[in-house]
C-alpha cells in the first residue's frame, strides 16, 4: 500500500483548478443521470454517433498492467474488463463494487486470506475468442514484471510469494497462489485477510491477457479488447486515441457499460483554458464532447453559473479524498501534543475553503476519512473551534505548553497552482495562525523537491500541507498507509508522516481487514479515525469538489461518489 498516493497526486494534478470532494450523493447535471445534460425532450439515450474526449493529461501507460486506476479508470474501462467493476450509478449507490466478468463480487475463505471468482458463461474478446481463467491469471502476473511497472502495488504485498516474483517473462511457471483448476474458475491464496479484495479486483491488473496476443512493453498500443470498445488508434502515448465498438462484446455479460456512442475520440495534450472553452462554446464535435480530466476554476465557475443554460451542463463530483496538515511529531515542537492541538484550534476552515476555490469547490473537514458512508465517516471534532478557528483556545493551549510568547514554526508548501497544497491554502493559514501567536513561515518547494521531501524520513519537514485520495471507496487504503506502523517506508517514498507505529491501530487494522462485510467494516474504519484524530497527527483541511462542464449534445450523464467524474461508459449523444 505503499505507493497509495500515487494515485492522489496524480488525481490532484489532473484536478488543475479545482479538485474533489466526499459527501452528499453526487449529482449529474439537472437531473444527476438519467436523461441529464442534454436529455431535452429526446427522450431516453440511444447508440449512435461519436464522442469526443478532450483532456489536459495523455492517456499514458495503457497497459492494463501498468494502468494505476481507481474502479478500472475511465477510458480504460472501456477497453478493459475486470473480475469485478464498480456500480455505474450516481452518487452513494455508485460506491459499490459489483461483478463484471465473475458470476459475483468473489467467495472469501479463510479469513478472507482465499478469494474464488467464476467467470461467466460466453465471454469473449474482440477477435471472438474466449476469455479463460488462464487469461486474467497471465494478466495477473505480467504486472509483477519490472519492464512493465507503474500499477497498484497491492498484489505484490498481498499474494503469497509476490514479493520475490519477477512476471511471467522471467517465470514461466506463474504464480502458485494463482490457481486455475478449470477454464473458468480462478483462486487467489493471499499471506493475510483482506476483506476489501472485490474492490481491489475492480483494478485493470485483473483484466484478461491473451498469453498468445500479448506483445510485452508494445502490447498498449493494440490490446487485446475484453470490454465494449477496441483501441483502433493510440499515437504518443495515448494523446490521441480512437476506439471503436467491439463486434464481440456482449451486454447479455456486461451489464455496466452501456456503450451507446459508435465511436469515441480522446484529444489530450491540450490546456484547461482551451478545454472549458471548447466544451462551453460546443461548435462541431465539440458539442458531443466530454473531459475525465479537467474542472472549472473558481473564475470560470463564475462565470458558467451566470448563465443558465451552461450551468445546466456542469456536473458536481464526490470523491474519497482529504487536504490536510502533516505534522512530523519526531521534532520540536509538534512532539509536544498541545501544540499540535493548538495549530488545530488556530485553523480557520473558512478561510482556508476560500484559497481553495469557495464554498462551492471545497467543504471544511475535521475528520481524516472523508464524509462518505462507505468509508465509515462518522462526524467527530476533536478540536471543535467552529468554522473560523478559536484563537484564545489555540493560546490557552500554547501556554500550557510552555510557548506562553507564541512560538515560530516553517510550513512547507508547493509551489504548483492546485489550490489544495499551493500559496493560496499556505497564505489562508499562515493569516489564521498568526491570530494565535503561532507565527508562520512559509517555504515553497517545486512540486518534484515538495514531493520528495514530504515522502521521505529523512527530509520530511516539521509541518507540510498534504492530500490522500482513496484507490476505491473504503477505509483501509485511506487510514493504512497514512497510519499503519508497518507502511513506514525509511529508504523510499514514505506516506506515514507521523511515523505512527502503534500496535492498537496496527492490529485494529488487521481485524477490521478480515471482515468481508463492508458496513460493518465501514463502522470500525470510522470508530478507529476517531481514535487517531484525537491524537491531534494530522489537521484535516478540507474536501474539495469537482465541478465540469460537458457538452451540449451529452446526455446520460452518471458521476459516482467511487470517482466523482463522468462515467464515459455511460454517456450518450445526440
């Protein structure tokens, strides 16, 4: 779990102006799926004609092995199918993990330390050949092979003998904990419980591979189609793309993807500004196009909301994911409790919901998971000092700890315009701290020297703005690598930046992870973030909102709380 925030900073990165939040059911544009965003009085969608997908960042490493991806991403969702997906619905419902190529979410044995899945009847890929348990085994393995790096790491830790495995190109004998007993049973043997497994299976790791198709490092550029779509086209590392309907592709099998477009054209490499104009003026293609990867800004959201017709087309998306104060309690003076205490009593989460955008773009947090059923948030304020801070409580508490004059402290910071680790959030807390004597000094640091100093032990600073986005819509791949003693990484990148080694909060994660029940587990992951906050090692900040704009010919619009962005496989056009 190490490498978990990958994922959130390259979620943070795509986000530009704007990033995420956790909450309230997530809506769809005037009407929040459905017949939203462009339904009109057309009625209900229908297949037929092209849609067009214009995003910041390429679609890079499209390998499924290589693909780090929440629910089995957007696009490549499209091409590639998994043992299970996520429920393609809006909001709260959309949390859930569902089947896709098995029969249902997975039978648990031992503890959950055994997972079976068995594979539909009359799957097939794109050429008509059926798909195998031996397929989305081989798949399995070609993700421990190091030329073809860059996934969720979990597997590694999970399966017995995935730390030592090389891939099948090195290996040829596969994976022992990988059994096939027939072409459409698979079993995964894993070291420790792991309850969550359905939600991890929704990874593209666990699409099929066609051991004769595959073409190693190349195999991107034409994969082998499981899904809806097949890749007829992927030029500089999937800046352009096209995709095109998989002859083969069955929704008797599939009943998440609708794949109503005929054809669909991804255009990347191109600037925020362009994109939100482009999808705002809707001339040509443009009309039937769509982002996955770009938000309004606080300016443009301004301006979408004056006009009426436009912000009928903005979509508002929920997401796992927590801005928030780290706090490196091995030195002076956050060693101390009551100064940390104090620093979260000074924060002002108004102010600082401001920098980020206003109250339409970011929500105040005081808790680490987000305010999301599925994760177990259960409300809690271990500092309650209302939305303004409480300065004269922050003194009274530095007092106490011997700073009775204030006492001066460094925040570090990014220097890139995210507004979630950016000047503008630094410059919101350094105001408000000031209030409590707490005199602040900011130190901004490029993003690459910010993200290598923050991640590692030895350069950590005192106090630094962090984020942490979920890899799928529960507790453990929030509260573990962040918090979880035995994730301390000391010669790589580093995640738990209290270096909080508790064997209560180990162990507690070890039970709540046998539990296959997801709301039951739901309830100790957020009894357990209580337990953590009150030890004052992180000031969560905010959750921030996803806010975009879709063209004015889609419709069929499902934004789920798993992503918080529009589902493409469900996307019609006029």
């Amino acid at each position: 779990m190490r490498q978990l925030s990958v994922i959130s900073r390259r979620v943070a990165a795509a986000a530009v102006s704007v990033v995420l939040i956790g909450g309230a059911a997530a809506c769809g544009p005037k009407g929040s799926g459905g017949d939203s965003a462009g339904g009109g009085a057309d009625g209900a969608p229908k297949k037929g004609g092209t849609l067009t997908v214009l995003n910041r960042a390429p679609q890079k490493q499209f390998d499924p092995a290589r693909l780090y991806t929440s629910g089995g991403g957007n696009i490549p969702s499209l091409v590639y199918r998994t043992l299970t997906t996520r429920n393609r619905e809006n909001g709260a419902e959309g949390t859930k993990v569902v089947p896709d190529l098995a029969t249902d979410t997975g039978t648990p044995g031992d503890d959950a330390k055994t997972w079976t899945y068995k594979l539909k009847d009359g799957l097939k890929y794109e050429d008509g050949t059926p798909i195998t348990s031996a397929d989305v085994k081989y798949g399995v393995e070609r993700s421990f092979a190091p030329e073809l790096s860059g996934g969720a790491p979990y597997l590694r830790d999970w399966l017995i003998g995935g730390d030592t495995y090389q891939g099948p190109y090195k290996e040829k004998k596969g994976l022992d904990s990988i059994e096939t007993p027939d072409a459409k049973t698979i079993v995964f043997k894993l070291k420790k419980s792991e309850g969550d497994f359905p939600y991890f299976a929704t990874s593209t790791q666990f699409a099929p591979v066609p051991k004769a198709k595959d073409t190693g490092a190349k195999y991107a550029e034409h994969p082998v189609s499981s899904g809806p779509y097949k890749v007829v086209k992927n030029t500089n590392d999937g800046e352009q793309m096209v995709l095109e309907r998989n002859p083969n592709w069955s929704e008797e099998t599939d009943k998440e993807r609708h794949a109503y477009p005929d054809r669909i054209e991804v255009k990347s490499g191109l600037a925020p500004a362009v994109i939100n104009q482009r999808l705002s003026a809707g001339q040509g293609a443009d009309a039937a196009a769509v982002t996955t990867d770009t938000n309004l800004g606080p300016a443009e959201l301004a301006q979408v909301t004056g006009d009426k017709k436009l912000a009928a087309r903005v979509g508002t998306g929920h997401f796992g994911y927590t801005n928030y104060l780290a706090f490196n309690p091995r030195s002076k003076p956050f060693d101390n409790p009551k100064v940390r205490e104090a620093v979260a009593y000074a924060v002002n989460r108004t102010s600082v919901a401001n920098a980020a955008g206003g109250s339409a773009l970011a929500e105040p947090a005081t808790t680490f998971l987000p305010n999301q059923k599925s994760f177990g948030f259960t409300p809690h304020d271990p500092f309650p000092a209302g939305a303004d801070g409480n300065a004269a409580k922050a003194k009274e508490l530095l007092k106490e700890a011997g700073y009775a004059d204030g006492l001066d402290i460094t925040l570090t910071h990014s220097t890139a315009q995210n507004f979630e680790t950016s000047p503008e959030i630094a410059t919101a807390l350094q105001a408000a701290l000031k209030e409590a004597g707490i005199r602040v000094k900011l130190e901004g640091l490029e993003e690459n020297d910010y993200d290598e100093k923050t991640h590692s032990v030895d350069k950590q600073p005192d106090l630094f703005l962090a984020h942490w986005g979920a890899d799928w819509p529960s507790g453990g791949p929030f509260l573990a690598p962040v918090f979880d003693g035995r994730q301390i990484v000391k010669d790589g990148a580093n995640f738990n930046a209290s270096r909080l080694d508790d064997s209560a909060v180990n162990n507690e994660i070890d039970e709540i992870n046998k539990i296959t029940d997801h709301d039951a587990a739901a309830k100790r992951w957020g009894a357990l973030d209580q337990r953590i906050g009150d030890r004052a090692l992180t000031v969560p900040l905010f959750h921030p909102v996803y806010k975009r704009l879709v063209g004015k010919d889609v419709k069929n619009v499902v934004i789920s709380d798993w992503t918080g962005v529009l589902d493409v496989s469900q996307v019609a056009v006029k």
